[in-house]
C-alpha cells in the first residue's frame, strides 16, 4: 500500500471528527484526494462559540492548511475505469477508485454502492470507512482512544453521517454515540 485516497464525504467526515485535516499526519501513510473530490469541496458544519450548528465555507487551500493533501490527476489507464465506473457511481468516488485500485492504494469510503461495485466488477482494491480510519487513528495513541466518543458525536452532528444498518462498524458507532 502506497497511500490513501479520499472520497469526499469520508474527507469531510474526519474535518468534521477534529475540526481540520491536521490529524492525517498520525497515519502510517499520505492521504489524497482526486482532481474531482477536490471540486467538490465547498462547506462544512462545524460549530459556533456557543455550540450551535453553522456551515462554513470550505475551499482546497483552506482544507489544505494542516495537512498537505496530494491532489491526483487520474492517467489514461486510470481515466478509462473511471468511465466505466462512473455509470455506477460519483465523478468522485468513480475518480478515487480507479486511481486507488490502479496505484495499490486505500480507497476510503463510506459509500455502498461502491462496495457494490468492488465486489460485482471485481475490482482488486483495499477499502476503509470513516469507522475504520477513527479506529486506525485511535490506536496509534492511548489518549486518541478516549476521545472517539466525541468525535463519533461530531460526525454524526455536523457530518450528518452513521454507518449503515448493514455496516459491521455500526455496533461500536452506536456504542461510542451513547457514551
């Protein structure tokens, strides 16, 4: 594995968790993001002074800021799978995993139908979910643990985001939802 490559709604969910992308320096390997994903990046949620729910404008060199995204431009190899994946999915999602299965890379996403896809094309790639990177993150600090509770919260809150009912991570988002 060579890296990870970000779909937009799993981007915005760990903005949402720690308020910036700063925290992706604690993994093992760089993330990056597609010329799509990085498109469509406009807002987030994020919470006021007194706790209350507002958008903020978002843009690349903002998200940016903390933690040097690499953004990817697919090749031709890569840019004919995203074609023919994008009958089933987002330019976004359909630009990360081409890039991703093509490069040996995580391709991380929350969405289903890319799962789908994966499975019914059967496209070679490793997958990780917003579960997965939180539980990734926690593990390289003792204290990171201790925060999930709030984190899971934040995603929930400003990211609008909970596994699906059929997501083996829902257990344990649930569990870290009620503490």
């Amino acid at each position: 594995m060579t890296g990870y490559v970000l779909d937009a709604c799993t981007l915005i969910n760990l903005y949402c968790a720690w308020g910036s992308a700063a925290n992706l320096k604690a993994f093992p390997a760089p993330f990056h993001v597609g010329a799509a994903v990085a498109a469509e990046i406009h807002y987030v949620r994020d919470l006021d002074s007194r706790g209350h729910i507002v958008s903020k404008k978002l843009n690349t060199p903002e998200l940016f800021r903390h933690y040097s995204l690499q953004e990817l431009l697919p090749n031709s190899q890569e840019v004919e799978l995203m074609v023919r994946l994008a009958k089933w999915l987002g330019d976004g999602e359909a630009e990360g995993l081409a890039i991703a299965s093509s490069r040996d890379m995580v391709f991380c996403t929350d969405d289903g139908a890319v799962r789908k896809v994966v499975k019914a094309q059967g496209i070679q790639v490793s997958l990780a979910s917003t579960p997965t990177l939180l539980q990734v993150w926690a593990a390289q600090n003792p204290h990171h643990l201790n925060t999930l509770p709030y984190l899971v919260k934040r995603i929930s809150d400003l990211g609008k985001f909970r596994p699906h009912r059929s997501d083996p991570h829902l257990s344990w988002w649930m569990r870290n939802l009620e503490t």
